[in-house]
C-alpha cells in the first residue's frame, strides 16, 4: 500500500525531508473562499455576463442577424441615392425623387396583382388586404378584386374581397364596375353575390338602380324577388 503511494508521487526519490514535504502538503485542507470573495467574485461574473452597450444597441435597431444588416445596407444605399439627388439642382432632384415614387409604386402595384392571382390561398387573401386601398384608384387591380369576389373558391378569400369592394363601393371606378357586372355575368351565382355586395352597401343611388335591373327584368327571376323582397317592394 505504502509503495503504490510512493508511486503515485510526481517522481520518486529517496530524500526523507522531500517526501516529507509531500505528505504534508498532501493533508492540508483547502480552505472555502470567504463571504466577500464569494460575493466580489459572482458580482463580476454577472457584469460580465450582461451585453455590453455595444451589443444593446446593434439589438435596439436590429443588427443581429442577417436581415438587419441587409436592412442597414438598403438604408445606406438609400442614404447615399438621396445625398446625390439632393447635390443636384432641385429641378432635377424633384424629377428623380418623382421617377423613384413611380417605379416604387408600379412595383407595389405589380406584387398585389401577382398576389391576387397566386395558386396560394394564403397569397391571394393577402393580395385582397393589400388593395383594399387601391381598388378606388386602379381598375386593373378593382378588376382584379371583382374576380376573387365573385370567381374565388375558398371562402375566406372571397369574403374578404366582398368585404374589401364593399367598403369601396362608393368609389366611382369600383361601384360602375360592379353595376356593370351585374347586368354583364351569364352566371346566376356571380350575379347574386354582386346583388348581396350592393344590398349590403350599396348607397340609395346605386340600390334604385338594383331595383330597376329587378323590376325590368334584366336579372335572372329569382335574382329579381330575392331584390325585390329585400327592398321591400311587391313581387309579382
């Protein structure tokens, strides 16, 4: 037992006094850190631990992953475009600044139609929400919206774009457009769901003339009752 401890030392050696040095290095006991060592030794721990200045504030705007340096490099590109157009005179700055809100606006304009028409359910419910405030203004895109409210299988989607038109009813290009149609569709079913989006909110102008297709025959016959008893007029 005694000669597997000799062996166990860092070397061997056969002075008395270094061997009795090791073993009472071997029996001293460690001693446990005091309570203010502890207590400086977690404090520094926990700063170190906390994100520096640094660190918050490339968080703060975004700068920790990918996306946000791509972001920070669009707003450079951006800064540096503006700072060129403003060296400029302000002729020339004005025509540039209004050619890149055109280009931004065809390109919005462009994604909602891509949209409107996607495979996706998903895309196309998302391409009703993003013209809800062009359909006024645009006939491609009013168009468009008509075709999903009227033509749309899923529900969701066709809701929302019924929805979407008849907040936009009393637009001038989006409620001749659906007038129009009513009177246009060979189809019973996109017939009546017009008729609903104008019953519903549709202003006195555009209801007379609802009643009037009604009452001079130009809708299919049920079409014309289902009018007629929501207007509250007699049925023949």
């Amino acid at each position: 037992m005694s000669d597997k401890k000799e062996s166990e030392l860092p070397f061997s050696s056969d002075d008395a006094s270094e061997n009795r040095l090791w073993d009472e290095l071997a029996a001293l006991q460690n001693e446990a850190p005091s309570s203010s060592l502890r207590r400086d030794f977690y404090a520094k721990l926990e700063q170190a631990s906390r994100p520096t200045l640094a660190t918050r504030l490339a968080g703060l705007l975004g700068f920790n992953g990918n996306a946000g340096w791509i972001t920070a490099a669009a707003c450079l590109l951006v800064g540096l475009l503006t700072g060129q157009m403003l060296a400029v005179d302000s002729d020339s700055s004005t025509e540039r600044l209004a050619a890149l809100e055109q280009n931004v606006t065809m390109l919005n304009r462009t994604l909602i139609l891509d949209r409107l028409d996607n495979e996706s359910a998903g895309k196309r419910l998302q391409g009703v929400l993003d013209a809800a405030y062009l359909a006024d203004e645009d006939t491609e895109i009013a168009n468009a919206l008509l075709q999903r409210a009227t033509e749309e299988r899923v529900h969701s989607v066709r809701a929302a774009a019924i929805d979407v038109l008849g907040r936009q009813l009393g637009a001038p290009t989006v409620g001749q457009r659906i007038m129009d149609s009513i009177i246009e569709t060979d189809s019973p079913i996109v017939q009546l769901a017009l008729i609903d989006l104008v019953l519903r909110n549709g202003d006195r102008q555009q209801l007379e003339k609802l009643l009037k297709l009604a009452q001079d025959g130009v809708l299919f016959p049920d079409l014309s009752r289902h009018v007629l008893t929501s207007l509250k007029r007699d049925v023949a």
